[in-house]
C-alpha cells in the first residue's frame, strides 16, 4: 500500500494525531539517538559551520519532534527553534528544552516570514508527506530561507511505502513511511530552486539505510545542474 495519493489533508491528521499519541515514549526512546550515530553528528557540525562561516545564526527545524536535534545543533552555537505539527511533541520539546523555543506549524504553509532564516533542517521529518504534496513543502522551504541559505534533509532510502500501525511504546499510529532515492529527492530540489551540493547514504541507529542531502537556496528560481548527485 503506497498512500500517495491520498484525498485532502488527511495525511496531515494522520500524521498530527499519531504523533500526539506517541510524543512521550518518542521523546524517551529517541533521546540518546545521537549519542550512537557520529556521522549523524559530523554532518551537523557541518552544517553549522556553514551557517556560522556565512555569518548566520538563525536556523529551523522543521518537524522538530521533541528537540532534540534542535537542541544539538543550538549547542552548536547556533539560534534554533523547532516547528512541529504535533502539539504533543512541541509540548514535549518545551518540557525538555525550556531554553529554546518551539511552536506548532504545518511544513506547507510554515508561520515564518519570508527569507528570514539562515538555515533549515528537515531530520527524518519528509517521511510523511506525500510525493505530490513535497514541491509545496519544498516551495515553503524555499520561501523562509535567504539566499544561499542551507538546506539539511535526512530520509529513508528506497522505493516504495508502507502503512505504518504501530510503534513507539506500541501505540497505534497511522502515517505512510516514504522512502525515496536522493537522486529523487535531489531532482525534487531543483525544480523548487534549490541547488544540491552534496548526498551520502548510511546505515546507523538513525535509519537503515538512510539519505542526508545538503543543498542550498539559489537567488533565483531558474533550473539549474546537481551537484554531487548521482
């Protein structure tokens, strides 16, 4: 059952209730994920030093969870905030991270002005969303970041979805895990005006084979080559 094309917002409520009921066991079985996956964490420290080297501060991340990689990369030295569309993980996030802020928020219609971030992380968080909904997540990506702003996003590899029940402390869930090839994903990218700089796979506690791409805004939204995809 692939569930990709899927009437209205469903998905969205889908997805928003499943997390709200698993947000606490989630928070504790995830907590110490990044503690066991140092590629995970190098590519982080990557990313912030963009940001840090481009002389911004201001980074998103976007489907946040219970902020922990929020709070990972604000002990990066960088100002972060996490958005969720869950209002159990956000209050979760804020139980565990009262220092950083987080609010509730769609991926595709994100409470953010335009160009006013210098940075967006995406972790695991595009596993949801349909494939005809991502050029208007890629779009509001697109719309928050400045110019040449990066772009961080992990998912899963592979073809195909699977209609996911249960997990996290055996509660019930009802989401579509995607899974997707980042030649896909980078393709997906350019056409939302985005240039793809680099993509690794690996196999961690963070996925079993999963995609980190890292690209950038381009000033224009014009086509333009991949970069470091193949």
């Amino acid at each position: 059952m692939t569930g990709r094309t899927r009437g209205g917002d469903d998905w969205l409520a889908d997805t928003r209730a499943s997390y709200d009921t698993v947000a606490a066991d989630y928070a504790e079985l995830t907590r110490h994920l990044l503690d066991e996956t140092p590629e995970e964490r190098a590519v982080l420290a990557h990313f912030a030093h963009l940001i840090r080297t481009a002389g911004g501060s201001s980074v998103a991340d976007v489907g946040c969870g219970p902020g922990r990689v929020t709070a990972h990369l604000g002990g990066l030295g960088l100002d972060t905030f996490g958005i969720d569309l869950s209002p159990g993980m956000v209050e979760v996030a804020r139980r565990d991270h009262p220092g950083l802020r987080f609010e509730t928020g769609s991926m595709t219609d994100l409470p953010l002005p335009d160009a006013s971030v210098d940075g967006l992380i995406a972790w695991y968080s595009l596993i949801h969303v349909p494939d005809e909904e991502i050029g208007t997540v890629l779009a509001q990506f697109r719309r928050v970041l400045r110019p040449g702003a990066p772009l961080l996003l992990g998912f899963h590899v592979g073809d195909g979805s699977r209609l996911k029940t249960e997990g996290y402390g055996g509660h019930p869930m009802k989401v579509h895990v995607h899974r997707r090839r980042p030649g896909q994903v980078a393709d997906w990218l350019n056409a939302a005006g985005f240039t793809a700089d680099s993509h690794r796979t690996l196999s961690s506690a963070e996925s079993t084979l999963g995609g980190i791409l890292l690209a950038h805004r381009r000033a224009d939204p014009g086509t333009g080559p991949r970069a470091g995809v193949s």
